[in-house]
C-alpha cells in the first residue's frame, strides 16, 4: 500500500510514518546534509506543506525560503523554477540560515547592538558548520564542517548503554539513546572532575529512565551515570567517538575567524551564535566561550613572548551568545525578517521571473536594517 503510493505522489505521507517501521514500508530522502537530492520529490514534499498543511493559496503569499551554507546557484534556480511555475508565487526571497541565525540573537539580553556580523554554529542532527557572518554576507571559503552532531551524540550514548548491557531491548537501543541524550545529557566543565564526582556520590548524579519493550509491553528502567556528560562531550573530544577526526569545536572556530579578513575577526569573536537543536545541550556555550578564551589568549601570550616583551596585544572579546529560541533560530529570524516592510523589497518577483529567467535568484540582496 505505501509503496503504491509513493508510486501515485512521490513522498511518504507524514500521517502514515507510524507504520514507517513495517517490513512493506521504504522511506526516501529528498534533502541530504542540508542539500536537495531529488528535485521531483521535493516538489511533491512543499505541495503538500503549503497545501495540506499550511492551508495556504502560493498565489496569494511571498515566500521567504532557507538554503544552507555553500548551496549551489543551480539549486536556487531550480527553486526559483519551482515556486514561480508550480506554484505561481507572487515573490520569493531565497535566505541564508546563518544570517537569520543572527537577527534571532537579537532577542538575547547579551547583545548589545544589533548586527549582522557574527560567527554561526549550526549544528543538527546530521552536520555542524561554523559560519562567519560580515555584515550579511557569509564569508564562504572560510566556511568549515565538523562531522560530529546530534545523531553521532545518539549513536555514541547508543554504544555506551550497549558496553554496559544495561538491558535494553536491541530494537529499541537508539530510540533509547536519544531520549537518554534529550533528557539527561549536559556538558560538564572539566571530565576528570565530572567522573570524580559521580563515583564520590552517585546516587545524586546518576538518573533512571523508564521505557515500555514493544513486544512484551513491559516495563524496563536503566540507570544513566556517565551517559549524560560523554555525549554532547565528543564536542570537545571528538576522538571518543570519531578516531578520524580529533580537533574541538573551539579550535575548529578559532581556526575559522584567523581564517577571516582581519578586519571583521574582532567582530566575529564577539558574537558567536549558537543555532540548532545540538547546541541546547546545558552549559555548552559556556564551555565553548571557556575553551575558545583559552585559545586565544594562549595565541596572544605566544605573540607577546615570541616579540621579547615589545609587544602587547589588545586583549581579544570572545562572547558566545545564547538565547531561548536557539533551537529554532534559524525560522524565527526568518519571521523577524519577513515581517518587515524591507522584505517586500528585495523579494524576486513573478514579474521579475518572467523576464530575466530563473537565474534572477542566483543572487539575493542582504536586508539592510530590521526591526
């Protein structure tokens, strides 16, 4: 049945994901890291959002839409192809994730001015990017990607309640895991001090997650000790659970803003943004601001020393902001900036599309001021 229908509409339905799980039952990928793949079933996929689900007329609504870093003029063509034939969309404005990102930081208390000049953290379920951000413009060959994100985080806690045969039904492992890791998980400031504290007194540290087996309709608990804190902690030390790739998040930003002009890295280091689910980890953006200070000062002490003392470098601000919408950043500084007589503005228009071609969303202005 489903796979007659995949036949007839191209996309899963999502009100028959329930039975994702059946023997009969295949699910197909459109997007791909943040990337489109298939083209025809992304088409089906916004037809049934905009229709099905958000209950709208295109004709009658502009549309903001998001693209990840380093997409490909020849994908935004082929968005502009379809929103302005499919469906006949009055105007389209095609915007970076990681300047919304940054006009969603506005609502934190640790910003002082609103700009649009910032370092981005992105980190989902499946890749982490770190984005500097001048003025509006993404600086993207300085754009780095860091393979550990929320679904490695998933798969390492997975391995470490399997090391301890904690009794978990085998089918129902990873489902564990990431409620273990949604629940419990935070980052600690210092891992020898984390252990010694759990093993000094566990039974205040150590909690108990309860789930049903869904065959026998039991009951079973586990007890999470040192699951909570070596997840998110492969942030830091990515070797725990990648042998291929070793070098913290801080030094992954720190080696993306040296890599920036050097006149907007000052700047960059004084406003990193947090966005994505990843990131809502307890006392991650302390931890990254305590890991990223220490590198940098240790840069500027080498300098000072290596130059016998004549000089002294100006002591560099590093400010990691974090704020209640971070989870969804990225959609909330879209509705800041769709809300905005601007936007009407530098939105590509019908018009414009039937005159130039799809090429016109090739490129799209930066908004200049929103409030």
């Amino acid at each position: 049945m489903m796979q007659q229908l995949q036949k007839r509409k191209g996309i899963l339905n999502w009100d028959m994901l329930e039975i994702q799980n059946h023997n009969s039952s295949s699910l197909h990928w459109p997007i791909r890291h943040g990337i489109v793949e298939d083209w025809d079933l992304m088409e089906r996929f916004m037809e049934q959002v905009i229709f099905k689900y958000l209950r709208a007329e295109p004709e009658d609504h502009y549309f903001l839409l998001t693209e990840p870093p380093l997409n490909t003029p020849e994908n935004r063509e082929y968005t502009a192809e379809i929103m302005f034939e499919s469906f006949n969309v009055p105007g389209l404005y095609i915007a970076v994730q990681a300047v919304l990102a940054l006009a969603a930081s506005w609502t934190s208390r640790q910003v002082g001015e609103r700009t649009l000049t910032g370092t981005v953290i992105d980190s989902g379920d499946g890749v982490t990017h770190v984005i500097p951000v001048a003025e509006g413009y993404v600086i993207g060959s300085c754009i780095k990607h860091i393979p550990i994100a929320g679904r490695d985080i998933t798969y390492f806690i997975q391995q470490l309640l399997r090391e301890r045969e904690v009794g978990i039904p085998p089918e129902q492992s990873l489902e564990t895991a990431k409620a273990v890791k949604e629940r419990f998980s935070y980052v600690c400031p210092d891992l020898v001090k984390e252990f010694n504290k759990y093993d000094a007194d566990g039974t205040k540290w150590i909690k108990q997650y309860t789930g049903i087996n869904a065959i026998s309709k039991k009951e079973f608990t586990i007890d999470v000790g040192y699951e909570r804190f070596l997840g998110p902690e492969i942030f830091f030390h990515p070797e725990f659970a990648n042998p291929d790739f070793t070098q913290p998040i801080s030094e992954v930003v720190d080696e993306v803003i040296q890599n920036c002009p050097i006149d907007v890295r000052r700047p960059l280091y004084k406003n990193i943004v947090l966005s994505g689910g990843s990131t809502m980890f307890r006392d991650f953006g302390r931890r990254l601001q305590r890991d990223l200070k220490r590198t940098v000062d240790a840069r500027l002490k080498l300098s000072e020393e290596l130059s016998g003392g004549r000089l002294k470098p100006k002591p560099i601000d590093v400010q990691v902001i974090t704020h209640h919408m971070q989870r969804y950043a990225v959609w909330f500084g879209g509705s800041m900036l769709a809300s905005t007589p601007e936007f009407y503005q530098v939105c590509h228009t019908k018009k414009d599309y039937e005159e130039i071609g799809p090429s016109i969303c090739r490129h799209n202005p930066v908004f200049g001021v929103m409030s």
